[in-house]
C-alpha cells in the first residue's frame, strides 16, 4: 500500500512538473510569437509612413499640383479643402452632382404630373429644371460646408499638434525633427491632418524656412494660430530666443484663447435661444393664458342668452 502511494505521488508530481513544462514552452511560445507579429506589423506601418512622407505620394503630389496651378476659388482647390486629394476627384464630384441633378429633375417632373395634372408639360418641365437646378447649386454649397467642418476640425487637433510639439522640443529633439515624430503619430491617428503636416516636412526639406511652411500651412487648413505660430518662429529665429519657451508660451496662450472662445459662445447662447424660445413657447404661453378666459367668457355669453 505504501509503495502504491508512493509511485502514485510519484505519478502526479511528474505529470503536474510536465504540464507546468508545457504550459511554460507554450507560453513563451505565444510570447515570441506576438511580440514578433508586432514587429513585423510596425515595420509594415512605419514603411507606410516613410511612403506617405516622401515625395513620392501621390496625394501631395497632387495637392501641390493643384496649390500651383489653380486659383483659389476653382473647383479643384475647393475639393482639395473638402479632403478630396485624388485625381479623380473632380470628375467623382461631376458625376454625382449630375446624377442627383437628373435624378432630382425625374422625380419632380413625375410628382408634379401626378399632383398637378392641371398644369401643361411645358410648365412642369420647367418647375422641374428649377428644382434640378437649385439641387445642382446646393451640390457646391455642400462641398464649401464640408471644407469649412474640415477647417474647423483641424482648429480642434491643432492644440493637440502643439501640445505634441512641445513634449517632443523638451526631449531634446530639434523642431524640424519635432515635427517629423509628431506627423508620424498623426499619419496613425487622423490621417487627413497628418497628410498637412507632412507637406511642411516636404517643403522643408526642399529647403523652405520653418515660417513659411507653417504659413503656408495655416492657409491650408484655415487656422489662424497656425499664422500665429509662424511669426513667433520666426522671431525666435532672428532674435535667437529658445524654442521651447516659444512654444511653452504660445501653447499657453492658445489654451487662453479656447478658454475665451468658450466663454463667448457660452455667453453668446441665452440670446440664440431666445428666438427658438419664443418661437415655440409663446404660442403655447398664449393658448394656456387665453383659453380658459376665452371658456369663461363663451360660458357667459351663453348664460345670458334668450332662454
């Protein structure tokens, strides 16, 4: 019985040591396996940033080609504002805006044959054209509203940018690699932004000062600290002032600025809702002050009627 006991302890002790071997080996197995699937997967993704950021991208090339041959108000810069940054961009643009003209321009002449039988073709027809033509209109009012969300959400993550920014001239690293390390993350992150930033390395590296690619990238994106921040560079450059207390100070008095715009709107918004207040509220205000009365007094024009 001893023995037995013996040689079963025996038994469980061997089998528990091989399976906490095998669990062991399994699990530095999956280890080394993940940690190597990320590696591969951050080269691949820093491969795509290194494509994305030389001058072989075919969206800032595209983009340049558009900011040196058009004008401001064109059709294919208005895109470009929009987020649209491929060549077939404009001939897209035509053909849904066409498409939802003609589509526009069908519907109505059928809804209005079948409301308004009463009325020719020749007038419906032109009812109709006015609809597809307001619709074709509206297309490009669209496209402006969609750049100006895109200027205004580039105004949100600029702060981000700066904060980024400053971190990275604390570290040590010099502003031309600040930037560098801080379009990387947002390639990852919001890559419409990073696609900006990385036009600044471009022209940087073609040789244009700081203060003009930032300047020209305030134009791009319809942030005025953007501007801002270009001077303050390049009075830090004449004056030889550091940069990192440049853009301490500058961060600083941004996240000031928000503070106030955010006070403004907040004190902007009891007269915004002012209007919709006694748009809405009124009528009811009235119907519950005069109803009753006007009961009252229906009631007593009864009462006093001929009996």
């Amino acid at each position: 019985m001893t023995e037995t006991m013996i040689l079963a302890a025996v038994f469980v002790a061997t089998l528990i040591v091989s399976l906490g071997v095998i669990l062991y080996v399994q699990k530095r197995r999956d280890i080394a396996r993940n940690i190597g699937t990320a590696t591969s997967r951050r080269q691949q993704v820093d491969d795509d940033i290194d494509k994305m950021l030389g001058s072989g991208n075919e969206q800032i090339r595209y983009y340049l080609d558009v900011v040196q041959n058009e004008s401001v108000n064109s059709l294919r810069m208005r895109l470009v504002r929009a987020g649209f940054f491929t060549k077939r961009a404009l001939f897209n643009f035509n053909i849904i805006r066409t498409a939802i003209a003609a589509a526009t321009f069908v519907l109505t002449q059928i809804a209005l044959t079948v409301s308004l039988p009463q009325f020719s073709s020749a007038i419906l027809s032109v009812w109709a054209m006015t609809a597809a033509g307001v619709v074709f209109i509206l297309s490009s009012a669209v496209l402006e509203h969609l750049g100006r969300r895109r200027s205004r959400e580039f105004r949100k993550l600029f702060p981000d940018f700066m904060d980024l920014l400053l971190v990275c001239a604390d570290a040590g690293l010099s502003i031309n690699a600040s930037i560098d390390r801080v379009t990387r993350e947002f390639l990852l992150t919001t890559p419409d932004f990073g696609i900006q930033l990385s036009i600044i390395n471009l022209e940087i590296r073609a040789g244009r000062p700081l203060h003009e690619a930032l300047k020209n990238f305030s134009k791009r994106i319809g942030v005025e600290e953007a501007n801002t921040l270009a001077v303050l560079f390049r009075q830090s450059e004449e004056l030889g002032s550091s940069v990192s207390k440049t853009l301490r100070v500058f961060a600083r008095e941004m996240r000031q600025m928000r503070l106030v715009r955010a006070e403004e709107k907040a004190n902007a918004l009891p007269v915004k809702m002012l209007f919709p207040m006694a748009l809405f509220m009124f009528p009811v205000n009235l119907v519950i002050v005069l109803v009753p009365i006007l009961m009252i007094i229906m009631r007593m024009m009864m009462s006093i009627g001929p009996t």
